[in-house]
C-alpha cells in the first residue's frame, strides 16, 4: 500500500498527461478516418479511456476519490454505449451486408 501512495514520486502527473493527450489525439484521428462503424467505436472508447485515465492520475494525485466516482459512471455509460452500438451494427449488418459508413451514407429511412 506504501509503494502505491508514492507512485507519484516515481512517475510524474505529467507523463500520465502526455499519455491521455496521445491516447485522445489517436481516438479523434480514428473517428475522423471514418472507414468502418466499429473502428469508430473503439476510437470512441479510445477516447473515453484516456479520459479515465486523467481522472484517476489527477483524482490519486490530489488524495480524493471523486474522480475515480466518475471513472466508475463514464465506464458504465460507455458499456451500455458499446451494447446498444453493437446491436444496432449487428442488426444493419443483417440487412445490407456490410458495416462500411460509405454504405450506411446511403440509407433511406
């Protein structure tokens, strides 16, 4: 339990902050990229994980666990997300044959 009290003292708050940063720039160049529905939500969850990522390095930095709270509601969140995300790829899937988004562009509801 000691050594996870001075794990800041080996590893700067920075260095967690450079990794978020690289993590979220990765996951918006992902979404941007647009080639496939399920690259999108990874790149998505790329996103939210570096953003977890922050909130439990500043949330054990500052001694609170408030930001850990949050990480535990953003993961929930983000599994109901990639259930009902699934489901609905797994049903486009069904009828059209391919989860492309050029494809899915041209759906007529």
């Amino acid at each position: 339990m000691n050594s996870l009290l001075n794990i800041f003292s080996v590893v700067p708050i920075q260095y967690y902050v450079f990794v978020s940063v690289a993590l979220f720039c990765i996951g918006v160049l992902g979404v941007l990229m647009r080639r496939n529905a399920i690259i999108i939500f990874m790149s998505i969850e790329l996103m939210l994980n570096s953003v977890n990522l922050l909130l439990v390095a500043f949330s054990s930095f500052h001694n609170d666990a408030s930001g850990q709270v949050f990480v535990f509601f953003i993961m929930a969140v983000a599994a109901a997300e990639v259930a009902v995300g699934l489901a609905i790829l797994v049903t486009i899937y069904r009828n059209i044959h391919s989860i492309s988004i050029d494809e899915l562009k041209n759906l007529k509801w």
